[in-house]
C-alpha cells in the first residue's frame, strides 16, 4: 500500500519529518478507539514516502486491534520495508487512557551507518 | 501489583514513556496530600509495564506516607524489580508546597549498556 | 470543617476568588480517584473563607465517594450554609474519564441582589 | 444508545460541560475520515447526560458518512431527545480540510426561557 | 465560482466557522504578495458555503492586486451574495508590512435580524 | 506618600493600567512573607498616579503583616484617597498558600457614573 | 504628516486594527527611551489611515519627549483630525519601567453615534 | 537573482539565522498552492545573503510547480553558489496536507570543516 | 540555618530540582528590593536539602543587600557547605531592571566526578 | 562608556546571562529603524559588565546606522574589550523586515579554553 518516489537529492544525506495528529485504532482488549500523533522522522537513500500513500496506509489501521507497543514498530517495519531509509524514527504519541499518556519511539539505523 | 506483557519487539531497543498527571500521596511529617506529575521512560528488554496495572500500583500510595525523594526511588526499583528494564528514568514533579517546587529525576540502567 | 472570617470590608461589594487544582474524590461506581480544580469566586458579606479551613474542607472528599455534578453542587451548599455570600459560583474541571472532561459550574445569589 | 441519570440539584439552573477531543467519522462525499473536537455544554432539567454512553454515541459516529454542519445539529437533536435540556450548545471544531478549519456552534433552549 | 448546498437545518439559527491561514494577494502599489488569515463566521438561511469552492475561491486571489481594506470587503459581498446569509462576519489578519499588522473585520446582517 | 500629576486629558474618560508583579507584604498569623501581582486600572479625573510613588507606596507593605482581602481593599482606598479617580480597580492575584491561588478585585466607582 | 485614502465602502460600518510594537519615544524626566506596543482600532467614515505614514508618524515620536498618558492621547487626537472616524480607540502598552507596566486606552466617538 | 554583500567580520565563525513565514509555490501533481515557513542558518564566509534579494528569490517560487524535497534542496543549493557559506542548514515546515505537516531538513558544509 | 536530612539512596546518583519564584533581596546601591526566581538542581551524597529551612534560608535574604552574581554564588555556597553534593547548580533569574533581564548560573562539582 | 566590576568569584566558571529586548537602531540604507532583541552570555573571568552601563551603552546605538550583522559583531567586540571575558556570546534577534527575521550569533572564546 505504501508508495515512493526517487529522492531527488540521494547524494546527500538530509531529513524529512512527517507528522500526522489523526492516527486511530482500536484496543485489541476492549475494542475501543485509541488516538495517536504519528510522527515519522527519516534520512532517505533511494526513495521518499509518497504522502498520500502514507495517508491512506495509516488510515488502514482504523478498525484494527493494535497494542501501543506493537502497533508503532510495525509502522516502522512496514516503512523500513518499503523505502529503506539510512535511518527513520517513528514516534506514538497516544492519547489519555486510565490517566496515563503513551509515548512509544522506535528507530531504525543501517547497520553500517557513521 | 505491577503487571507486565511480552516486549513484542525485544530484537531492537525502543523508548517507552508513559506519564500520569494523577499521582498523590500523603506527608509522612504532617499527613496533608502531596501531588506530582509522575512520568516513566524506559527501554523494555523481555517484558512491558502493563497500563492497567500501573494505573493501579499508582493509585495504591494515595494513603501511604511518602517523601518525595524516597517515593521516586522507591517507584523506579518496584518498576525495575517488575520488568527487568534496559534503561528506566522515573521523574516525580511535585506541586509547590512552602513556595517551592520539587522535581526528583531517578535513573537505572544495566551496568552492561553500551 | 469550614470556618471563617469577619469581612474587613462589608460595605464594598468586592470579589473573592480560591482556586485548587488538588481536588480529589472517588468515583462512586468504580471506586478510582477523579481529580479537578476546584475554583471559588464570591462576594462576601459579613463573613469570608477561612484559606487553611478551605483546604481542609476540600481534602475531606479524599476518601469520599462523589459524582461531579452532585459533589459541586455540594461544595457550594456547604459554602453557601458557611458563609451567606452575596454571590458565589462554583467551577470544578474534572480530568479526562473515557476520553472526556468536565466542567461542571453552579452559581448562587441572594434573592434580592440587583 | 445515550443515557441519563437524575439531576442531582434540579431546583437549581447550573452549567455542566462535556468535551470530546476524539470525534470521528467519515466524509460522505470521499469516504476519507474527519477528526473533531466535540464540546457540549448544557443546563440540565430533570436528567443529565450519563459519561459513558456519550462516549459509546460519539463513537458510533466512527464509521458513518456525516457532513460537519449535519452531524452537530443531530448530535444536538439527539442530546435533547435523551435529556430535554433547559438550553444546550453543540461546538464542533473540525480538523482542517483543504487548508481550511471548520467549527460548527448549534444551540437549543426552551422556548420559555427567560 | 462559489458553490453551496442547501442547509441542512434550516429552521435552526447556528453558526458555521471556515478559516484559513493561506490568503495570499497582491499589493495593488507594488507587486509585492501580502499574506492574511481568512475567517469567515455566518449564520446560514437557505445555504452553506461548499468547503472545496471557498478554497477555490480564496484560491483565486493569489495573483490579483487588492488592498487589505477592499478585498476583506469584497469576499464578504461575493459571500452574501452566494448564500444570503442571516449574518457573517469576515476577519482578515494581514502580515506585518513596515511593523504594523493589519486586521480587518467586516460584517453584514439582514435588515430584518431581531 | 502616593503622589499625582495633572491628567492631560481631563475631558475625556480614558483608562490607565499599572501593573506590579513585585508585591510582597508578610501573613498577620504567620509572619511569612506573601506574594501577588497588584493590577490597579483606573479613569483618572483631575489627577493621574504618579509611576515612582505608586512604586515606593506598593514598596511600604514589604515588612508589614496584611492579609490579602483587607490590603487589596487598603490599596483602592489609598488610592482613592490619593487621586479620586472616576472609577478605580485593583485586582491583587497572590501566589499559592497551602495549595490554593487567592485573587481579590475591589472595585470603585463615583456614585453618579452613568 | 499623517496621510489617508477613501473608504472604499464607506456605507458600512466596519473596524480596521492597526498594530505597531515598534513605539518608540524619550521619558521627558529622564530622557531615556521608553517603548510601547501602539494598537489602534476605528470604524473608517469617508478616509483610512495609509499604512505608510501611519509607519512615519509613529516614528517621528523617536526623538521626542512624552509622557505614557500624554503620548496616547496625542496620537488619537491626530488620528481622528486626519481621518475623523466614526469610533477610534487607541491603546498603548508601555514596556516595564521601576518593575511596573502601564496600558493607556483612548476611546474617541462621534457624538451621535447610536 | 540572489544578491550577497561583504562578510563584516570574515574572521570569526558566527551564524546568521534568516526566516520567512511566506513562502509558497504550486504542487506539480495538482496546480494547487502549498505553503511554508522557509528558515536559512548559515555561517558566512566571504560573503553574506543579502535580505532584499533573499525576500525576492523566495517570491520566485510563487507561481513555480515544486515538490517538498526538490525544493528545499534547490533553495539550499542556490544559496550556496551565491555565498558560499562554511556550513549552511535550510528548513521547510510545509502546511497540512492531507492531513499531514511536512518537514524538510538539508544540510551543507565544507568538506573540510572541522 | 539550612537543614538536611540523610539521603534515602546513597547508592544511587540522581538528581532533585527545587524551585523559588519567590526569592527577594535588596540592591545594595539602591537599596530598592529585588525579585528572582531561584533554582537549586543537585545530586546529593549523605544529606539532602530539607524544604522547609531552605524556604527560611531563602526567606533570610529579604532584608539584605546583594548584588545578583553575589548571591547567587553565595547561596552555592551555603548549600555545598550545608549537604556536600556529588554536583550542583544555582540558577538566578533576576527580574527586568532598567530594561535589562539578568540570569546567574553557578556550578559545582566533586573534583573527582567522573 | 562600557563599566565593569570585580568579579566576585573569579576562581569560579559561571555563567551570566543579561536580555535587552529594547535596542533600536537605525538602518544605514533607508534610514529606517530597526529593532531587536539583544542577549548577552558569557563567563566572567576579572571584571563583570556593569548592568546600568550596559543599558546606556546599547542606547547609544538608537541614532546611529547599523546593519543587522556589523553591529551584533561590533557589541561583542566592544564587551570583550571592556571585561575580556572567558566566554562570550551574543545573540541579536531583529524584528520582520521584508516579511523575514533575521538572528545573529556571535561568539568569543579565550584561546586557551579547555
């Protein structure tokens, strides 16, 4: 589902910060709708996330169980898999559940990175 | 009290934060309530603090008395002693009481991290 | 629990506001803490709040169990009966329960104030 | 699906504000989902609004095609049928769209208020 | 270029609010662009402003000259006369040009508005 | 000890807003010092407070015991005193004392102010 | 100095805001800078204020001695010779001096305004 | 087009920090306008960026097609032909689209600073 | 004066902030009052700070003359002497005087802190 | 015109931190004032900046021309000349002109400095 497009600028290492306040899925326990702020931070190589893909992969999670945890590494992993960047940083902000907020940050660096 | 779940991605070191505004207690010297903003940050090895389970060991020292310092100790060696965490960082921020503010920043870590 | 004192100024309708952000009580139905700010705004007449009196009447709910719209309600009553204020308006701001705040505002005035 | 529970002081006119910063549902025309911050603010007669069935009503919104200005005058047809308010006020605030931020304000009130 | 659709609560008086932080114009004097946020605050009779053509419309001014005073008035006439609605207020907040900031708020109301 | 000048102005009703965050005086029961912002805004008539003297005066209460509604009250007076203004508000917004925020507003006004 | 241009609708009542935090003039006592935010905000008849010499006005107070409430004043009363506006209120907030700030707020009206 | 004056103290490392809230330019896939906060850190060499010059450069783009990306690096790479600066940061915050805020983040330096 | 208490986990490094808004003391060449904002970030030893003789010793300066590097100095000083940290920092941020904001920041370390 | 004092604890780094938020100069093309923000850091080795001369000497500036990078290198120049510190930075934060801000940083080290 996800899309990409050649980096215009593969010669140089440089950031691209994307950041979506209306991510939502529901709890795999209680069925109820959690609400995140998706925030991805990456160095592409070859190719950048296309943005309307993006929308519309983050949207598929919608009506799907998805724990905290889990949820934001394979947001990683799927974007890891489909652009493979130098480096990308995924960070969850969830709302307000039981009087505590949840922040869950994943990274993700090539192996042979400086 | 603390309850945990399986790290579903222990192959790779990620943040966790959770932070709950609701934490209170009482002065041991003069029994009134204390309040802070407690906030937990920690990398997970094999397992993850349970929300649930949090919220509950939190509410559990609204009778007891505890002193700041002692309290945000305490939190972070009950938290370890749960999950075994690869780094943790327990942060107490207690409302003003005689004109001032207090905040307690209480770090663990595995004595083999890089 | 409320005591008071004599206002020093009863021929001057002037304004007297006492806000706490450390209100906490007990849900009735589950039992777990709720926590709001309590704001008081009145115009005193012969009587004013007594500020350590206020804090401990306030600090009496701890333990107690208290829907928000009947415990503010209340608090303006047990005022009220305390003091015979001219005015007075009650606001409690409850923190967020299943994705939710409230605010709850009630408001007494003598019968024949203009 | 929305449930009461008595007014607790039904003798007197008071303000009680419900705000849900987690709304959503889906736009008729592209199926794409909205986002709202959804605020109501009513003076309750003989009922006020239960919390956990509002929360259940706004989320059965989740899957529903529902234009903005549409959605909050039900939402507020609908609260008025479950409770019959002296007066109620709706406030949708929308998420921007096109580049544009929409917030949609509906009020109710008994034909013989003062 | 303005489009509408019928309102869908017509018997009702409630307010619908657009904004947007993307106006952009040129000064009449010297070419150079000038930057506004838009708002647009109406109580509608028979009609709403469809969201996709005000962005057009909006849209439209980008390479027009029009000083902040005149265009601020003219989107509100091209408006009254696309809806006729029973009120509207348009606010323009312009850049800062030579150290002073520019707002202009404009309003129209039918004769007969009790 | 407060002193005045000429108001430029005297056949216009305009309003003057002087604001000290630098009050500080010392608790009657305690002897502890206590805090506020002091907010005075007034129509002057024939004469406007002088900045310096308004300075020392606020100055005076550093070593004095005064309780908050008493001094606010004190301030309005003098000031009254000092400059008869048309009307006249002092708004003194102390600093937290056992939890709680206290804001006092005295107002004055001629008695034939329309 | 103070240039204008015709209302382009001046069968409207409508308000133009004007801000400037660039305000500056010399303390006639003391002759050291003091500095104010300038807002002004009218209801235009037949003329507007020109940004441009609006810009040169307020900088031709740079090197001139003015008294807070004097200053304020003066800048409405040449405003309203320039442009004779339905309403005008000017308002300036001169930056902390002896650790107190001082607003100023001139209102002008045309006597027959309803 | 763009414009460089002088270095005044070539000398010394020190960094300049230019920021514009007004730029804009046209998505290539659709024709419609997007909108960014352009923000440029460099340490001068020999020559600095001239600010009249930069204004006029970053109003070229108005009616450009450009993708988020592309841009951000070719702004980066003109300022570099024209000042050749010792190391240089541009920074484009893109407005929501679609939901998402984009930002793009480049980075020059000398091959051989230290 | 400053009081201590044995530190609950000398084994462990950790950090405890306290913060006074409500520091004043008496410029000595004026001998007007000062106002500051005074934060102590320490890692203790054997001893930590005891709240309530710090809120006296703080309290012992309003009556004194002290120059703003002075004092804060001084209070490092003091406090080093009084708990013997492993490290420590004074922050003092004076109110605006003549224009001018002030900020003091004095540390201290072990000699052998790794 | 810079003065100076001992510094009272020179066997001690530490840090001060003096922000004028009142320069003003004049812009040596147009003639036209500009204004900013001037912060000043640096660690005191013999003397510190005396804070009332400091004040005079920035408003020695308010008529003289000044472009934004000369002048912020010029008070570094003039300030390390007066005090010859450890450490210094100054930082000048200029207000929009041309619809862009522009801040310089300027730092000053002594040659030994560890």
């Amino acid at each position: 589902m996800l899309e990409s497009f050649p980096n215009p600028n593969p010669e140089r290492d440089y950031q691209i910060e994307m950041t979506s306040p209306e991510f939502t899925c529901l709890c795999p326990r209680t069925g109820q709708p959690d609400f995140a702020i998706m925030r991805i931070v990456y160095v592409p190589d070859r190719l950048c996330v296309e943005l309307k893909s993006l929308k519309l992969y983050l949207w598929s999670y919608r009506n799907q169980g998805a724990f905290h945890e889990a949820v934001t590494n394979r947001i990683l992993d799927d974007l890891v898999a489909a652009v493979n960047p130098r480096s990308m940083t995924v960070t969850g902000t969830f709302n307000v559940r039981g009087g505590i907020t949840t922040v869950v940050t994943v990274h993700h660096e090539w192996a042979d990175r400086p």
